[in-house]
C-alpha cells in the first residue's frame, strides 16, 4: 500500500467541504490519483505519479473524502489473489496463510483489518465481489455504466468497473451515490436511480422471485462449505417471505472460458509503454497472446460474448434476483494460484476459484457478496446476489433485509488494528 501521509496531513488540516468531509478512504492501485503513485502493481510502473484524477477519484475528493493512498492489486489486476513481485503479499486479516482475494485485496484488507472505514475497488471478473467474501465484507459491483470510466473508453467490452467495498450496506450505497454519475461521451450509460440508493437500505423489497444456482458458469468443483451457506441463505430468504426456487440461468457454454479470456488477455497489453520483459509470467503470456491474435478475432470475440450475456439476461424475465455461492472455495492459501510453472495454468486456476464471478460482468449486471457463513477453521464465505440490469436499488433492499436478519458489521479478524 502507499500511503500518502504528507497529502493526508494536508488535506485533514483543510477537509473539503462535503457529505463527508474528513472520511479515510483508500484508492485501488490500477486506479490513477493525481501526484499520486499509482503503480498498477508492476515493476514496469513501479515510479509512475499521474498528472491526474479518473473521474472516480475526482467524485470521491468531491464529497469530502480525504484519500489515504493506494491499496495492493495483483499485477494489472488479472487475477484473483493479491500477490506480486512488486508489491509482495496480501494476506488474509481472518488467517494470515490465506489471501484476501482478488484484484481488490488490499482494499478488502484494509476495511476487514480496521486501516479504513469503507475503501474503492474495481471489477472486471469478480474483483470486488472476490475479496468481500474472502474477507467477511459487503462488496457491491455495479451495473455496466454507473460508474464512469472517464477519461478513459472501454476497450474490455464493457467488463470493468469501479464500486465499493464497506462493512455495512448502508455504507456502500452511500459511496455508490457518489461514485456513480454519467460524464460526456460515457459509451455506456445506465439509466439514472429513482431516489438516491442510500434511501434504499431499509426500504421493503416486496416479495421477490429468487433463483438458487448452484450449478456454476464453468464446470468446477463447489466446495460444500460454498454451496452449504447459499442454500442456507435460501432457507432465510424464504423464511423472510420470498418465493425460493433452485434454477439456474443458461450460463453453462464450453467456449466460456475461452472467449472471455480472449478479451482479457488484452488489459494487460494496453500497458504498450511496458517492456515485456518486466511483467510477471502470467502477465506476459497473456500479453503476448493478445498482441498475436488478429483485430477480427478478438471483435468476433466480443460479438460471441454478447450473444452469451442476451441468453444468460433472459433467464431474469422469469425471477427477480439469482443467489449463488460467490466462490467455489474459501479463501485460497498464498500462493496456491502461483504453484504451477505454467503461466496458463496459474491463470486457469482463477477459473477453479471464481467460476460464479466473471459471467456478471459479460452482463452487465449489478451483482454483490455478502458476508453470510463462516467455516469451522474461521473463515468468511459469502454468497452472491446478482440482480436485474441496472437493478442495484432491489440488491440494496434485499441486502439489507439479510443483513437486518443475520448482522455480521461487528465480526472482526483476529489481526487488525484494534
């Protein structure tokens, strides 16, 4: 993590007026701060100061926030575990051995450890939801378009975006209002909230048609304790009065993988300042790999992982609201994705991990992780809600209703800062 202590000194002497004015917050390190290093978790970037603030960022000092500094990512953010050779390891605040997750680890240990009160994130194949669940945290992804990427476009097929990672509900619909907003020339846009989302917390979801799918995306194992807590939270969802049925989307496609890692190999080769030979193995496959596929290939690609996201979006004609485990495994060891010589295999591994994450984002769907179970060992293990297009105001509802349900804000790790 960098820390910016003399920026934070400066800006708690003279706070920004603002909803909150004086509030901590830690920024995401593939996400650029003026004068501030942002090294994308890479040797290639190691001294890199920005001359300026994403829009994000921008909104976010706006309101008041006083940016802490950076919070550790894996390199370019392309896999599920925080580790890199730059920045080191990330460790899990629940147990030490295990990660945090995945790419926004170090904000997830951040706010799970006591460094920060609510921290920003990012997601582009489950990258918020990842380390909430590892973590015992609320981790809320966005719709496609709420947030701006701006000044950026989108060259990812729309997969990425920023979001919130906080203890409680009611806190990351407070961010998400200052987060969100179109910019000019935004290519997607959705379309603006009734009311502000913190007045969402708290108000009554009515009774909700609700789909448990169990049955993952990509075809891996779901470890019991995973499975275990979604259909425990299925069993209180109906108890709390929702109509409860086990269904699954038509998400399950052989070419899935394969497809969506076609686009995702190419983030790591936008970096075209970067010298190859200074990025971590994975990284530089996955690079080298986009930079030998042809232009229609990759757009053949997108247009593939569009139609999928039509036919994964029709399945919410018929429910509201689709629950499944947010991870097939509880938190990882350090260093389990990283075992394998192979590169490709290290990547593949991300697969076995987070087979319930990545689809959400080919759809653009809002979809969240909430701290719902814990395994005997101690370990947080989260489950997924994944709403209608552009429906982050009934995930905030249902949300709450758990969270009111079952509390979990006053759990705490046993390593954290008091």
């Amino acid at each position: 993590m960098t820390v910016d202590a003399v920026g934070v000194l400066a800006q708690a002497r003279d706070p920004r007026t603002g909803p909150f004015s004086g509030v901590p917050l830690p920024i995401k390190d593939l996400t650029e701060t003026a004068g501030l290093r942002t090294t994308f978790s890479s040797k290639a970037f190691a001294d890199y100061v920005p001359e300026r603030d994403v829009s994000v960022v921008h909104r976010l000092r706006e309101a008041g926030f006083v940016v802490l500094g950076k919070t550790n990512t894996p390199e370019f953010g392309s896999t599920c575990v925080t580790e890199s050779e730059l920045n080191g390891v990330c460790r899990n605040p629940w147990d030490t051995s295990r990660t945090p997750g995945g790419s926004s680890g170090g904000a997830a240990a951040a706010v799970a450890a006591g460094l920060a009160p609510a921290a920003h994130g990012s997601d582009g194949g489950g990258s918020i939801r990842i380390p909430a669940s590892c973590c015992g945290l609320y981790g809320l992804k966005p719709a496609r378009g709420r947030v701006s990427a701006a000044p950026y476009g989108d060259v990812l097929a729309g997969l990425a975006t920023s979001g919130p990672i906080t203890r409680s509900v009611a806190d990351a619909a407070a961010l998400l209002d200052v987060m969100a907003g179109y910019e000019p020339g935004d290519p997607h846009w959705a379309p603006p909230p009734e009311r502000p989302f913190a007045e969402e917390v708290g108000a009554p979801p009515g009774r909700l048609r609700i789909a448990l799918a169990l049955e993952p995306p990509v075809d891996v194992r779901v470890d019991p304790a995973c499975a275990a807590a979604a259909r425990e939270a299925a069993t209180l969802l109906a108890e709390l009065g929702h109509d409860v049925a086990e269904a699954s989307p038509a998400w399950r496609a052989e070419e899935l993988v394969d497809t969506f890692t076609r686009i995702w190999q190419v983030s790591p080769a936008l970096f075209v300042a970067a010298d190859l030979r200074l990025l971590e193995p994975m990284n530089r496959a996955l690079a080298e790999a986009a930079w030998a596929t042809a232009s229609p290939d990759f757009a053949l690609a997108v247009g593939r992982l569009q139609a999928y996201a039509r036919r994964v979006v029709a399945f919410w004609a018929d429910f509201d609201v689709v629950l499944t485990p947010t991870l097939a495994r509880p938190p990882l060891p350090i260093g389990w994705i990283f075992e394998p010589a192979d590169p490709w295999e290290q990547f593949r591994r991300g697969y076995e991990f987070t087979p319930f994450t990545p689809t959400v984002n080919t759809t653009g769907q809002p979809a969240c992780s909430l701290p719902f179970a814990w395994t005997e060992d101690g370990l947080p293990v989260g489950v997924q809600l994944i709403g209608p297009p552009a429906g982050e105001a009934v995930l905030l509802q249902l949300s709450a209703q758990l969270e009111e349900a079952r509390p979990w804000a006053d759990r705490r790790p046993p390593v954290g800062a008091g």
